[in-house]
C-alpha cells in the first residue's frame, strides 16, 4: 500500500500566485505575484499558513514540513549557487511573516539568517566591505536576540547607544568595523546571559528557530489586539516567508525604501516614498533615522529611480488600485521585496477611487467598493478652527489626518492608563515600536520624533484612522524624564497639546474645533461647501459627493434616520435620511414635562388619570405636527411609550434619604410610595413597552389619538403625513390584537371627525426571541415589523448592556469569546439567526411586510451587509450615521452584484 504523500507545505515564490492569499498570506501571494510577473524579486519560498495552524493547535510543526523546507532551500541554493551560511560566499536569507490580512508591524522579521563566526568572514571577503559583513551580523544578532530568543530590545538599543557615544557616531551607519565587531560579541554576550546558551552558530537551527518565532508571534498580545480592533479571525495564522537577502547596507550605493504609487495621506496622485541610503528594510520603518524622499532618491540613482517609477506604474495597473511597495537597491541594483494594496486615510481613500474611476482603470461599482463607511464617519469628525489664536511649538510630516488635543503621554501603558479614567491622550514617542500598539488605541492622536510617513506609526496610525504626526525632528523626547524639549520649551507628561495631522502642525494647549468640510456638504449641500474649500478640500468634497450619489442609485436598502424632534428630523433630512424610522416618544416627555407623568402615578382616581392626560394631548399632538412637517412626504414610524414608567420618577435611593434627613418636600412621601410601588429588580423586563398599554389605563390612547390628531391637522393643512404607529416589546400575538383594537377605533373616530383618510398602518418591534419564534401569527395583527436590536440583543444573550459592557466585555473580547461587542456589530450567528427566522415567518403570512431595524445596529457599516442580505427594506440610525448607511447599502449592494466578492 502507497504511503500517503503529505501536504504541500512549502511553495517556491514561482509557483504562487496573488490568488493564493489563503495559504500563502498577502505578502508571499503577492510576492509570487510579482515573480509571475518578471519583476526583479530575489528567490524564495513561503511555508504556508496551513503549516502555521498546525503548529499553534499541536504545539510543533508537521513532521513533513522540515523535509519541505530543505528541498525549498537546495533548489534556491541550487538557483543562486551559494550555500546557506557557507564560509566563502554564504547565501543568506529574511525570515518573515506575512498573514492574509495585511498587519503591519504587529509580527516578527528576522533579517540575515545565516551569519556566525565564520560565515561573517566569507561575507566580508565576497563583497569586499568588511563593515557591510560585520553590520549584517550585528543586525542578525540584535533582531534575533529580540524577537526569537524573547531578550528585551532595550537591552540592544542600550549597547547600541552607548557604542555609539564612545566612537563619536551620530547614528549606526558611522561605526566603524572594529566598534561593529565589539558589539557583536556584546550582543552575543548579551544572549548567553539570558539564555543560558550561546547564540545559535548553527545556520539551519537559525532558520528553524526563526520560523517558528514568526508563528509564534501570531498569538502576541499585540498581534491579537490588532486583530480585534480590525475584526480579523484568530484562526488564520500567518505564513513564512523565506527570501534570499538583498543588501541596502553595502555603502552609498545600496539603500532601501518603502513607497506607495500614491500618496496615502492625501491620495495626491504620483510616486511617493521615503528612501534610506546604506540601510536595511526594518530601518525605514521602525523610523529610527529621518528618511530621504524618493526626489532625492532619484538625484542620487537615476537609473534604479526610474526602473522603480516603471514598476510602480506596472504595479498599480495590475492590482488596479494604490500599491504599498518595499524595495531595496544593492550597489545600483534594484530588488522588489513586497507589495500589498497600501493603507490609505479616509480622505486619500475617497480621492483615490474617484481618481482611478476617472482614469477609467475602474468601474463606478468598484470605486464604491474601495471606500468604507467607516471611513467616511472618520471625514466626518471635526478639525481645528482656522480663525482660532494658536501657538505653533513645531511641524513634523503630515502622516494621518484629523484634530487630536490631550494631554501628553510618553508611554503606551500611561495612555492605556489614563485613556481609561476619562482622559485623552497624545501619545509622544521618539518612534513607536508594535509594543506600542495598545497605547496608540487608547490616545487620541500620536506624534513622534522621528520617522516618516511609511514609519510604523505612520502606517498603522492610518490603518486605525488615528490622528498622526511623524518625524517632528526638533522634538527632544526624554522618555526616561517624561519630558519633551521643543525650541528650548519644556513640556512635560500631562501638558496639554493640539496636534493636526492633515499639515503636520503641532500646537500648545487645546484648540476649538469645527465642523468638518464634508459635514459641510451633507448639511449645506454641494455648492455651500464647494464656496468655502480650497482646492484640495474641494476634491475630497467632489469625490464624497460622486461616491454617495452612486450608492444612492445603487443600493436596495432604504435609509432612515432615528429622530425624535423637529430639529432632528431636518438634520437628518439634509443628511439623506428617507424617513424616521424611531421617533422615541419617551424623550418627549423629560424636562418640564417629567411633573405631568409623575401626576399620572400618583393619581388615585380614574378621573385623575383622565386629566392628567388630557393636559398631555396638546403636548404630544404639537410635537407630532412639528415632526411630520420636517419630514413632510416620507415615512415617520412613532413608538407608543417603551420604558418603564419609573425612569421619569426620582431615584428611588436619592428620595428616601432625602426623607429620612427631613428635607422631603409636600408630597415626596406619597411620590417614595409610589417609586417604591413600581420598583422591580429587572426594570428592562417588567412593565414595559406594550404592557404599559396594557395596564396603565388611556395612556397608549392619548398617544394613539395625538398622533392621528397631528396626521389629520397635517393633511387639512394641504401637508402628506405618513405616519406609521410602532408598539413595542411585543412577545404575544394577542397583545398586538388587543392593542390594536383600541388603536383601530381610536384612528376611525378621528378620521370621521375630521373627514379625512389616514391610512395609518400599526405595526410592532421584534425585540425578543419569542416575537421573532412565532412571527408568523405576529404578522397576522402586524403590517410592519421594526427590529430593536438593542433588546434583541439583550435578551437573546440575557446581557444587561448597562451592566455588562464594563464588567464582561473586555474579558470576553481579550478570550476571543467574540471579537467585536454585540452592541456594536451585530451577532449574525443568534440574533441573526432570529432576525432570518422572523423575516421568513413574517412574508410568509403577509407578503407584503415591511421590514426595517432600529437598533444601533443600522448605522454599523458590517451590520448594515447583513440586514441588506436577509432582505430588509430600510435600516434607520441616528442622523449623523445616515451617510455612512447610505454608502453601506450601496456597498452591500455591489456585493451582491459581484457574487460576494468587495
């Protein structure tokens, strides 16, 4: 019997391709990728993310990977005719991650694989630059030191410092070969002091150990971090890539850079890129040295400039959109080392698509596709006022837009620290590492001293839209002192600063703020805000209004807004809101109005009751004449009342002290017996929503009748109202029957009275399982379901929101229970489930149900897939939320269209 052959776990760089994400991760896809294409990039092999999920689950690598990678070796050894770590003239290699989903820096790269004691010496004979070879190992010792053998970095950086103080050298590159060969054995010493054993001589077992230190770091605090703030799967694991090295660091001829086919902050088309001269990769973007840009680049090398501007213009045609490049020029020649669809700000973003939609490189659906509702509620956040009394201290790179103030932190556990107890942050760093990762989530806006706008904390400051200002170089930061120097000011942890990320700028104190250009757009319309913006504004305003206005044509989905005033009503109308989908009655009745509800409590007789809500009639009939005029023409569903009548009462706690202390006013007394008379443990699952209809006698009908009221006083006005009543919490078919009869009745007197016809339809929330189990007979009484996701969600998963988002969620979310708060992003898998189930159920006895969602859920760019996926008509979200529905709807759409494939 033939033995099975294993699973191929290795694949050369030749036999990939981009298509190949799944196993290969993004970086070794697209380094396939790039060979398939010709494209100058050293050999290579991947060892696949199969091999990576294995290796996690068991706790070692298949037995056959090992075999896999030493025939992967011999063929590139074969290829370039040189040896892993061979005393002449030694192949070396690059070990590094590479995930499906692009996580920039939050994984491990071992660079020079191959150097020991002896190979170093090959190296130098065979490039004849002694420093080069002996540079090489220093890196190879220090990076594997770190990130395979577990050492604290500052153990390295420290030695590397103090070397440096002692030749005279202001940075690495101006060591001598005699003080590299120093600290080569310090850093070897260095090892064997916290490992017990020298540092690995062994090139293979160097190989070995680094492969498995990249899987390893898959599961990294900050790795895992990263992935749950981008909803990315912990189950995927990451690939290897293992590449022949290419040198930047072999003197002024040799150098490396990042570079994107345009630029990511502002999406301004063009090459642009930074440039380190006599450098390796992790130099320019562990921003260590202040970079060159790629104009100096091609001052210094023509030719490699020119063949990198040919390839980038390849590069962007084939994956047809901004490309995010790593290249490396070794003595003239140049070598592609990585290409991804490059991170962009919202701005860039939203230019960028309508750019490439322009240059006819991609369709109207696919510029859709490329823009995110997230990202536009990010061009929706305010920015500093331009009119406002400033102090300028400095001005850095521009490498992520936005209006940051806080005050100044200088490590990544201060502003996690401080973040928590209510503080915002700005979190200042000569340059951010990946450890720093939980502080940039926690400060509002970061800044740096050093490094450029394809540094660490420029890339992942984008990714995040986290408001970023890089190599600022007349920052002085003592981290040690907590203190930063700027033009001989002293600034120290807890001062306040403003930081502008969109010019770099970086300011003392706390500047105003104002609204932003696109909100501009979206309240004024086009031609306002085109009146007030320069040229670049007025683009990024063009490119939002082209995208939107697509996704209007495009999308299924109706949007409506939750609104509960006039004012709101309007806002949201100019926003783009098709309707009201919530109008909280509930909210109509706090202020001055509180007094008439706690009356209705207190009352003690029919007859009181009564006139107590006769006085609330006009109130409530006002307030629905005022709303269906701002929305005259479009659709405003109303929620009868819905909380527990205490919450309009005084705490129960506050008012018994009061009483007990002798402070109690007229009529407190009888008020504590009646909060004490309604208190129930679980408030969220008493009397509520239709049981107060129910149970509390003519309050849903003086609702009901204000309503209708308000509709026929609209409709005599020559207005089109078109009410909807929504009644909420609904867990019975008979409920809803009974409610309705009185609504019904209710509606036909005042439709005669007035001599007008309404046509109100009633209709009720799905806001507990039971209502979604049994919607079929529910739709029988109901012509409308609006899922309250909010509750839905609750109850399905018996949280009590209030309670547990501080006590549960961030355990839950750190144990990978789910990866994003329910509240936040719909749970597609339970209350999903129940919101198909009753979709289904629903149409099934009433064809012609209307279906929306209410919840906070509709405004949640992923959620807002899923409702267009189950076969919802609208969604409703708050007014601002309104554009970011109307672009996921149109996305959701094109989704569709294309068979599931963004």
């Amino acid at each position: 019997m033939a033995t099975p052959r294993p699973a191929q776990l290795v694949y050369d760089f030749a036999d990939g391709s981009r298509d190949m994400v799944d196993l290969l991760g993004g970086k070794g896809a697209n380094l396939a990728e790039m060979t398939r294409l010709g494209l100058p990039v050293p050999p290579g092999f991947t060892i696949t993310t199969e091999a990576c999920r294995h290796y996690l689950a068991q706790g070692e690598e298949p037995q056959s990977l090992r075999v896999q990678v030493t025939m992967a070796l011999r063929r590139l050894e074969d290829k370039l005719g040189r040896r892993l770590g061979d005393v002449q003239d030694p192949l070396l290699v690059s070990v590094r991650s590479g995930a499906k989903f692009s996580m920039p820096g939050m994984m491990e790269t071992v660079l020079n694989v191959g150097l020991n004691d002896y190979s170093v010496k090959g190296l130098a004979e065979a490039a004849n630059d002694e420093r080069f070879a002996w540079d090489s190992y220093r890196r190879l010792v220090q990076m594997f030191g770190k990130t395979v053998l577990g050492i604290p970095g500052e153990r390295f950086e420290d030695e590397l410092e103090a070397t440096k103080q002692r030749a005279g050298a202001a940075s690495d590159v101006e060591l001598p070969v005699d003080a590299l060969r120093e600290l080569v054995e310090t850093f070897k010493a260095i090892v064997a002091e916290h490992t017990g054993r020298e540092f690995p001589q062994d090139p293979r077992e160097q190989l070995d150990m680094a492969m498995r230190a990249v899987f390893d770091s898959w599961n990294t605090e900050r790795a895992r971090l990263y992935r749950r703030r981008e909803r990315i799967p912990h189950d995927l694991g990451t690939a290897v890539n293992v590449c022949a090295m290419v040198f930047g660091n072999m003197g002024e001829t040799s150098g490396t850079g990042v570079c994107f086919t345009r630029d990511p902050a502002t999406g301004k088309p063009g090459a642009y890129g930074d440039y380190l001269v006599n450098a390796q990769g992790e130099d320019v973007v562990a921003g260590i040295r202040n970079t060159l840009s790629l104009e100096d680049f091609a001052r210094m090398d023509p030719a490699s400039h020119a063949e990198l501007v040919q390839i980038m213009r390849r590069l962007e045609t084939h994956y047809r959109d901004l490309c995010d490049i790593e290249f490396t020029v070794e003595r003239g020649k140049l070598w592609m080392l990585q290409t991804r669809v490059g991170k962009r700000t919202a701005a860039a973003a939203f230019r960028i698509a309508t750019q490439l939609m322009d240059e006819r490189v991609i369709t109207p659906d696919e510029a859709l596709s490329r823009v995110t509702g997230a990202q536009l509620g990010q061009l929706l956040f305010p920015q500093f006022d331009p009119t406002a009394e400033r102090e300028l201290l400095t001005k850095g790179m521009a490498a992520s837009p936005g209006a940051a103030s806080g005050k100044l932190v200088f490590s990544s556990p201060t502003a996690v620290e401080w973040a928590a107890r209510g503080e915002q942050v700005i979190l200042c760093r000569r340059e951010t590492t990946p450890d720093d990762l939980p502080g940039m989530v926690a400060a509002t806006g970061v800044l740096t001293s050093r490094g450029g706008k394809t540094s660490h904390a420029a890339v992942v400051a984008r990714g995040m839209g986290r408001t970023c200002v890089c190599g600022a170089e007349e920052l002085d930061v003592d981290v040690a002192a907590r203190t930063v120097t700027v033009r001989g000011r002293v600034l120290r942890e807890g001062d306040v600063i403003s930081i502008d990320g969109a010019t770099g700028e970086v300011f003392a104190g706390q500047l105003p703020v104002v609204a932003s250009p696109v909100v501009n757009y979206l309240e004024n319309g086009l031609e306002a805000a085109l009146a007030e913006a320069d040229e670049e504004t007025a683009e990024l305003v063009r490119s939002v209004d082209r995208v939107l206005r697509h996704a209007d044509r495009t999308r299924r989905l109706r949007v409506r807004a939750n609104a509960d005033t006039a004012e709101d009503a309007a806002r949201a109308r100019r926003m783009g809101a098709e309707g009201i989908g919530l109008c909280r009655t509930e909210h109509m009745f706090l202020g001055d109005r509180r007094v008439l509800i706690e009356r209705l409590v207190l009352a003690e007789t029919a007859d009181e009751q009564e006139q107590v809500l006769a006085e609330l009639l006009p109130l409530q009939r006002a307030d629905f004449v005022e709303l269906l005029e701002a929305m005259d023409g479009l659709p405003v569903t109303i929620r009868l009342l819905d909380p527990p009548l205490h919450e309009f009462l005084p705490d129960r706690t506050a008012l018994a002290v009061k009483i007990a202390r002798g402070e109690g006013e007229e009529g407190d007394e009888r008020l504590l017996a009646a909060v004490e008379r309604l208190h129930e443990a679980n408030p969220m699952l008493g009397l509520r929503g239709v049981r107060l209809g129910l149970l509390v006698p003519g309050l849903y009908a003086m609702q009901v009748r204000a309503i209708a009221e308000a509709a026929a006083e609209r409709r005599t006005a020559g207005g089109d109202p078109r009410v909807e009543i929504m009644v909420p919490l609904v867990g019975s078919v008979m409920e809803l029957h009974l409610i309705r009869d009185e609504i019904d009745g209710i509606i036909a007197g005042i439709e005669e009275a007035a001599g007008v016809q309404l046509a109100i339809p009633i209709g009720t929330m799905i806001e507990l399982p039971r209502a979604a189990l049994t919607a079929r007979r529910i739709a029988e009484a109901a012509e409308f379901f609006s899922f309250g996701t909010n509750d839905l969600t609750q109850t399905t998963w018996g949280f009590s929101r209030d309670d547990v988002e501080a006590s549960i969620f961030a355990a839950y979310l750190e144990k990978g229970v789910f990866t994003v708060s329910p509240f936040e992003s719909l749970d597609r898998d339970g209350v999903g489930a129940l919101i198909r189930t009753a979709v289904a159920a629903g149409r099934e006895t009433r064809p012609d149900l209307k279906l929306g969602v209410c919840g906070e859920h509709g405004g949640d760019p992923d959620s807002v897939h899923f409702f267009h996926d189950a076969g919802l008509d609208y969604v409703s979200c708050s007014p601002f939320r309104v554009p970011v529905a109307r672009l996921e709807a149109g996305r959701a759409a094109v989704h569709t269209e294309a068979g599931g494939h963004l």
